[in-house]
C-alpha cells in the first residue's frame, strides 16, 4: 500500500501525491541457477502481478493571508489539490455555521476560478452550486476554489465570521485505510490515505462597515436677552458628524440650506470652531443666503468634525 503525502495549511509547499499511478502493475518473476545432470540449469518462478490501489487523498487550504475585510459581499479563496495516485473529483461544501462565530454569513454560490485571478468572473469562472461535485483532478491536479458570500445587514462592525470550505473525495472517505473494494482506477480498490479524503480549511470575515451618523441642534438668542424665536433673534446651528466602525468615509461633505424666513449672517460659518471663508475659495467652506457647505474629505472611524454657523430670524 501506498503512503498519502503530508498536510499543512497556510502557505506552505503544495501538497502533492506520492508513489506509483494507481493501476498500474507491479510484476516479477524469480530466477534459480543449479548444476544438475552434470550440466547448468536455470528455472524460473510463476510470475507474481500486484495492481496498485488507488489512495484517496486531498490537500485543502485557505489562501487568505488574515482576516478578509468586506461591507456587504466578500470572496474567500481555497485550493484544493488531489494528492492521491490517481483521479478523483471531490464535492465542495462551504460552511458558514462556525462554531463560535460572532455571525454567521451567507453563502451564494462556490466557483472555480478559471484564470487564478481570485476575483469571481461571471461567464469566465465555472460557477457550482454548494455540495456540487468540482471535475475530477488528475494526481497532483489543483483548483482554485472561490465561496462567495454576503455579510447579514445587522453583522457588527469588526465582527469575525468562519467559514469552512469541506473538499471530500466523491469515491470515498474515512478513517485511514478504510478500503473501497473495486472503486479504485482499472478496476482495483481504492484505500483512503492520511488525509483521511477529507479536509475543511477555514478562511475568515471581518466586517468592515463605516457609518456616518449627523446631529443637528440649535441654541437662540433673542434681542431681549432671552432664547426667544422672535423676530431679530439669532439662531448658531450646530452639526455634529460622527463616523463609527471600522474603515473610515471618504468624500464626507456636510450640506444645509438657509431656512426660509432668515438671513444668513455673513463670516459666522466655522469647522470645528476654526473660521472658514464664505467664498468658494481655498479653505473647505463656502455659504450664501441659500445655505452653506463644508468639504471635510475622508474621516477615519472614531473622529467627529463639528460645523457651526448662524442665522437671523427676519
């Protein structure tokens, strides 16, 4: 019988078969010379055949370095290699139940990838249903292999999700030396290797999800001396924009028009209590008796930018 080659996950050395093709024929025959009847004799043994059994076996790993980043939609990337003497497919099943996941995600759809680009090309990549049976690999055959999934809406910024993809010989698998009568290639028996012709890399999610939430108060002061609506007061409009989760905002600009039944008063439009110009000029800022802007640019999750500005009541 023949020995599996080793496992290991990570990034390590492919994995790859080990030993004599499966089927094929190991023969011989013995020689015995002897002197005999005053003369040199040679006889020769009955030929011995042995078919060389097929061993199921298979390398699964993930080929994600950490932790895969994503808001919405995610792909993890597996390969999968045939390290047994002889062809054999295997099914692919991906498997987001994880025992201690902080969510579970959801699995679309498994794909091969056919140009090893690891980006999920439609018309390009073999697209297969989860369970699906993969083509059968030759000895030493690889694919590489892409879950594609969606990350539930109420998934937590920085949660992490385990995903398993299980690759399992289609002929068999088990226990080392779980034998398979005539199931092996030309007719012989196929024997499960070390791998046990079964393997369950997992590759890992983490939500990466920004969100921007903006708070709107304003305080009054009247002609009176008071906090008063009326007519002549001055309203300061504050706008709190905070950014939480995990990545940041990029593009982040903060809009208000001036509302009907006020005015504008000039020079009183600031970022973060720092004056900003009312011209559409260097600064981020600009306001008019329509309303005011303020290009804040890219916020990291954490930060909070504040904008103030005023208005009177007329």
């Amino acid at each position: 019988m023949l020995c599996a080659a080793g496992l290991s996950g990570g990034f390590a050395a492919p994995a790859t078969a080990a030993g004599v093709t499966a089927g094929s024929l190991i023969e011989n025959t013995a020689q015995a010379t002897y002197t005999a009847n005053s003369a040199p004799q040679t006889v020769s043994s009955n030929t011995v055949t042995l078919r060389v059994d097929e061993v199921l076996d298979v390398a699964a790993v993930s080929q994600e370095g950490g932790p895969v980043s994503a808001t919405t939609t995610a792909v993890l990337r597996y390969k999968v290699t045939n390290t047994g003497n002889g062809p054999e497919a295997f099914t692919l099943n991906a498997d987001p139940a994880v025992s201690g996941n902080a969510f579970d995600a959801v699995v679309t759809g498994l794909a091969i990838d056919a140009n090893g680009n690891g980006v999920y090309d439609p018309g390009v990549d073999t697209a297969l249903a989860n369970g699906a049976a993969a083509p059968a690999l030759a000895s030493d055959g690889a694919l590489d292999v892409l879950v594609l999934l969606s990350i539930p809406a109420a998934a937590p910024a920085g949660a992490t999700s385990r995903v398993a993809l299980i690759a399992t010989a289609v002929t068999g698998s088990g226990a080392p030396g779980t034998l398979y009568a005539g199931a092996g290639l030309g007719g012989g028996d196929a024997v499960v290797g070390a791998s046990t012709a079964r393997q369950s890399p997992e590759g890992v999610l983490r939500v990466d999800r920004t969100l921007v939430a903006l708070v709107k108060s304003a305080s009054i002061s009247d002609p009176f001396g008071g906090t008063r609506p009326v007519p002549g007061a001055i309203i300061t409009y504050r706008i709190v924009a905070d950014v939480t989760g995990t990545g940041s905002a990029a593009g982040l600009a903060i809009s208000d028009p001036i509302p009907a039944g006020s005015t504008y008063q000039a020079g009183t439009l600031q970022l973060d209590g720092a004056p900003l110009s009312d011209a559409a000029d260097t600064d981020v800022g600009e306001a008019s008796a329509s309303g005011i802007a303020v290009r804040i640019g890219t916020l990291a999750a954490g930060a909070q930018r504040t904008v103030n500005f005023q208005v009177k009541i007329n």
